[in-house]
C-alpha cells in the first residue's frame, strides 16, 4: 500500500507542475523560464570531472525546491539555493554539482524547480564528455583478504598504486573505490596504515576523503576494513584512478618520491590545463559473496569475529556505595581490532541491579593492536563484593560456532557511603519515598482549609500581578516573537549572514556534546563553524580551503596546526590528555580571536 500510495502522490504533484506552468504560459503568454539564466564554467569535460550548473531565477524570493532527474551520464546533486547577492537584482541563486560518468556527446536536463510563486523549468544545455587517455603508466589494483565471507565479518581491502612515471608529473589525481562508498559496506580505517606524518608516507584524495598511505619503492599502497552489512552477492563496480600527467620522461626509479607530506602535495592540485594530460586506469571489478550467520547470535554477541583474549582491570576497588569505579577492558590478540565493539555492560550478566552504569559508553581506542575499552559505574549498594566477570561472544570462523571468551570477576570492596533512612529508598517508578515540606507563603495556615493547606496552589493571582501582567506581558511576548523569528527573518533575505550569526552557537553545542578525548567531535565542531563563518558550500572544508580567507598568522598557524595534530590522531587512534589540552586551546583560541573581529 505504501509504495503505491507515494508513486499516486507524485504523479499528482508532477500533474499538479504541469498544470502550474501551463496556466503561467496561458496568463502570462510566455514561459516563465524565459528570463531564466544558466550558468555552466564549461561544456567539455572528462569523465569523472565535476563542474557546478548555476540557475539564476529573476524576481524569485524562494525557499526552492528541485527536482533531479538521471540523465544518461551525468550524475545530478543539489548543493544550495540562496538570494542573489546583488542587492539591486531581485532574484535567487541555485546551484546543482554535475559530475560526468559517461562519455559522449550528452545533454544537462530541464530541471523543475518550484518557487514560492511560480514553477521554474530550466533549459537544457549539451554537454560533451571525453573519456580520459588510458594508460599503463600508472594503475589501481585492489585486493580483499577474502571474497566469501559472513555478514559482519571483517575483511581486509589492499589498495596499490604502481607508477612507471615520476611522481611529480602527477597532478589532480582522483581516486574512486565504488565499493568503500557502498551503503551496505561499512568502512573503517586500517592499523596497517602509516600514521600522518611518519617517513615515507603520503596523502591521497580518495572518494572524497584523505586516505594515509605507504611509498614502497615504485608503489603506493594503503588499506581498509571493510564490513559488509547485508547478506547475498554484491557486484561493485571497478575502482579507478583519474589524474593529469605532465609530459616528461619516465623516470621514477631515479627520482622517488619527493611529497610525503600528508596535509597536502601536487595530487590534490587542480592544474588540468596547458600540456597536461588527463589519463585514468581501472581495476577489475569486485565481487563479495556475503552470507548470513548459520544459527542465531547468542546474547553479548557484538560483532567480534575470530578468537580474542580479555584482560579486565578496574580502579579504584575499594569505595563507598555511589562512588565512581573506572573499568578498562582490553580486547587482546584479534585479527582485526579495528572492528571490536562492546556491548552495554547493563546487556551482561551480573551488573544490572548491584551497578549504576550510565547509557554513554566512550568509544574504543587502538594503541599497538590493542582494542581498549573504558566504562564508569558505582556500586548502588553495601556489600557488593566483586566485579562481575566479563564474557562477549565471538563467531569462530574455523569451526562456523559461536564461541565465549571471558575476562574473570575482580574483588571489590563497597562501604556504606552516610546513615541512611527508610525516607532514601527509590521506588519502582523513580521517585524517593521522602517527603519534603513545601512552604506555604500566602499567608498563615488557620485562614486555610485542610485541603488547601495539604495541596496548595501552585500559583495564585492578585490584583496587583493581574496589573503587572497586563502592562508587561504584551511588549515581553513581542519581544520573545521577534527573537524567535529573527534568525529566521534573516535566513530569507541573508543566508550567509544568518549562518554567520549562528556559527558560534552551533560550535558551543557541538562542544558541549563532545566526550573529553573525542579528537573527532572536536575536529567535526571547528569544521563546521569554519564553514559558517566563511560562508562555504562543503560542510566539512580542509584547511586548504579556509587558508586563503585567514589573515591574521597566529589563527592560521593555530587552525593548521589543529588540523594537522587532528587528523594525525584520527588516523593513529592514539590520543593522550596533553594532546587533547593543546588541541581544546589552540581551537577555543582561534574561534575567540575570530568572533571578536580579528582580521579574516
């Protein structure tokens, strides 16, 4: 039913368009995409080249909705729709990214796009994409530990790059691995990568990321853990490499490598142009026989494939009921620890009723293969003896069973905390049992009935607070309205400027939602605030692309160096307190020099 229903209400909606535009042409007499402007920087591509298709709509406030068909080798996103920044030209701006996957003379679509007052529909325009050169000078190869496999079930994937030129004759290299950017693959990164930073390591755009990778001689190499989260045969398409090559003689043997930066070298220029020549490789395409597990999961089982060792350690073990005990679990001797999680203490036998464990788990961290999982509970009574043992199930891939692994109970000692009432106890609903007197403050407790003195009113009104009200509340409830529908006021007609507004905000919630040690929250937070701040269209931008917007030296040394320290602990999973206080104050810093008016 639902399906049907949802195809009945977009054909309505497209019938409903139509007849919009129609009634404007018959009104009007013209169509009302006649004004309309289309803006495309160049109709020559290469496969795999981007460009972004800017609509200018005359006379349109907006908000705009779009709709985007699939055209034949071109794939269509919407990226943003805002006022026209010429103040004297009324219209709104709409920017769609088109991304050519096809060769071909092709054509960019009318695209339907309903305003506030009227249906747009844009002209088309022809598109010509050219298929790159291929070569044999540079290639992708991809490799999985294994092909055949069960759902969840870790698998390595081995990516290299073999280059028979010299490395600096590459520019504006493209990297796609269709099958890290699958949805039923979940992608994690690999311990056998190098860390951001260490000798012969470089950076690599790939599926728009940045990738850590080895230089081994003539080969560049890195790896992934890929977790497959669906079950049958799944066909990915192949992966391949797009770059511009300079013309020059094959030398890299001779030369080597000369960019192991990770932050940033010539593969993530954009310099296409002059005697450049854009040349592409593919690998072979992929394919993963995925199987569900032969018997239901027992409970505690979180996903762990392959025998493991437990080591469990907690401090302190003698406390007083309520007092905080720090728990810390490594996960030992595991193929791929990458992939280890843990499952909530309360699902484990033992720990519900003697323990108070708080819902936020932090998330593991790897340190020398090692999976180390940290968890805070109290004891809610006296006498509690020990920490109950820890068993997590695993599937053993050798004989296709469940097996349990088990770290052993630690002994514990918990005094009562204070004397104690029959008044502290906690009922089933949550709530004590002790009573607490309420004052009753309008006036002396013989002018009230029993009733009234044993449930008094929770607010009772005179003369002179009806007066109050009547002066005060009118212009406070104006007030509250503007401030309500401010930010919204401004969204309409300035979508930077409100983004400006709320962009430190945004980064005080973000912050006080991250964990203390949480390298990512903290990068994500000043991200995103970047991204408000300057207006970009990437919610996520680099440092590469807030570097120019920067004036001030101390804030762009600062915002690099939190970019660098980041990602470099992002990537080795290895976080310690003094990184994590150099990284807050180094971000705080930059975010307060900025908000008050520092040169940007």
């Amino acid at each position: 039913m639902r399906p049907s229903r949802f195809i009945g209400r977009r054909t309505c909606a497209h019938a409903c368009g139509v007849i919009l535009l129609a009634f404007t042409r018959l009104c009007f007499g013209q169509d009302p995409s006649t004004n309309l402007a289309v803006v495309l920087p160049k109709q020559d591509l290469y496969i795999g080249e981007r460009v972004i298709a800017t609509y200018v709509l005359p006379g349109e406030t907006g908000p705009v909705e779009a709709r985007l068909p699939k055209p034949k080798g071109l794939s269509l996103a919407y990226i943003d729709g805002r006022p026209s920044p010429d103040v004297d030209a009324r219209a709104f701006v709409v920017r769609v990214s088109v991304l050519a996957t096809g060769a071909g003379d092709l054509t960019l679509p009318s695209l339907d796009l309903k305003g506030s007052q009227q249906l747009w529909r844009t002209p088309s325009r022809p598109i010509r994409v050219k298929e790159p050169v291929p070569t044999d000078d540079l290639r992708i190869t991809t490799q999985l530990s294994h092909t055949n496999l069960f759902v969840g079930q870790p698998v390595l994937l081995t990516v290299t790059l073999s280059l028979d030129v010299a490395v600096e004759r590459v520019t504006a290299l493209d990297i796609r691995i269709p099958i890290m950017e699958h949805s039923a693959i979940e992608v994690r990164d690999s311990l056998r990568n190098p860390r951001p930073g260490a000798p012969d390591s470089i950076g690599l755009p790939v599926s728009d990321a940045r990738v850590v990778a080895w230089t081994r001689k003539e080969t560049i190499v890195f790896n992934k853990v890929l977790i497959p989260r669906k079950a049958g045969s799944l066909d990915f398409a192949p992966a391949y490499l797009l770059c511009s090559l300079k013309p020059g003689e094959k030398d890299a043997r001779r030369r080597g490598f000369q960019y192991p930066s990770y932050f940033d070298n010539q593969f993530f220029h954009k310099e296409t142009d002059g005697a450049y020549t854009r040349v592409y490789h593919r690998a072979p395409p992929i394919r993963l026989k995925v199987k569900p597990l032969p018997m239901k999961a027992p409970p505690g089982f979180s996903g762990i494939f392959g025998v493991c060792t437990l080591q469990l350690e907690a401090a302190p073990t003698d406390v007083q009921v309520g007092d905080p005990i720090t728990l810390t679990l490594r996960v030992k001797d595991h193929a791929f620890p990458e992939s280890v999680e843990l499952p909530p203490l309360l699902n484990l036998p033992g720990f519900r009723g003697l323990f108070d464990v708080p819902e936020e788990r932090a998330p593991g961290r790897l340190e020398n293969g090692v999976r180390i999982f940290r968890q805070t509970l109290r004891p809610i009574r006296e006498g509690v003896r020990s920490i109950p043992p820890i068993e997590l199930s695993y599937f053993d891939l050798d004989s296709a069973a469940f097996g349990t692994v088990r770290a052993e109970a630690l002994p514990l000692v918990v005094r009562p905390g204070r004397m104690a009432g029959a008044g502290d106890a906690v009922l089933s609903d949550g709530t004590r049992l002790r009573n607490t007197i309420k004052p009753l403050q309008d006036g002396i407790t013989y002018n009230y009935s029993a009733e009234q003195v044993l449930n008094p009113p929770l607010f009772t009104l005179n003369p002179f607070r009806a007066w109050l009200a009547a002066l005060f509340l009118p212009p406070l409830l104006y007030g509250l309205f503007n401030m309500v529908t401010r930010d919204r006021q401004l969204a309409l007609h300035d979508p930077d400027a409100a983004r400006r507004r709320r962009a430190l905000k945004r980064y005080r919630l973000h912050r006080g939602r991250t964990s203390e040690g949480d390298v990512a929250e903290l990068l994500a937070a000043l991200q995103t605030y970047l991204s408000d701040r300057f207006s970009l269209a990437r919610r996520r931008p680099a440092f590469r692309d807030i570097e120019p917007r920067i004036q001030d030296s101390p804030v762009r040394e600062d915002l690099q160096s939190v970019f660098v320290s980041a990602e470099e602990v992002l990537f080795s999973r290895e976080a310690s307190e003094a990184d994590w206080s150099e990284l807050t104050r180094k971000t705080n810093r930059s975010v307060d020099t900025l908000e008050r008016g520092g040169p940007a």
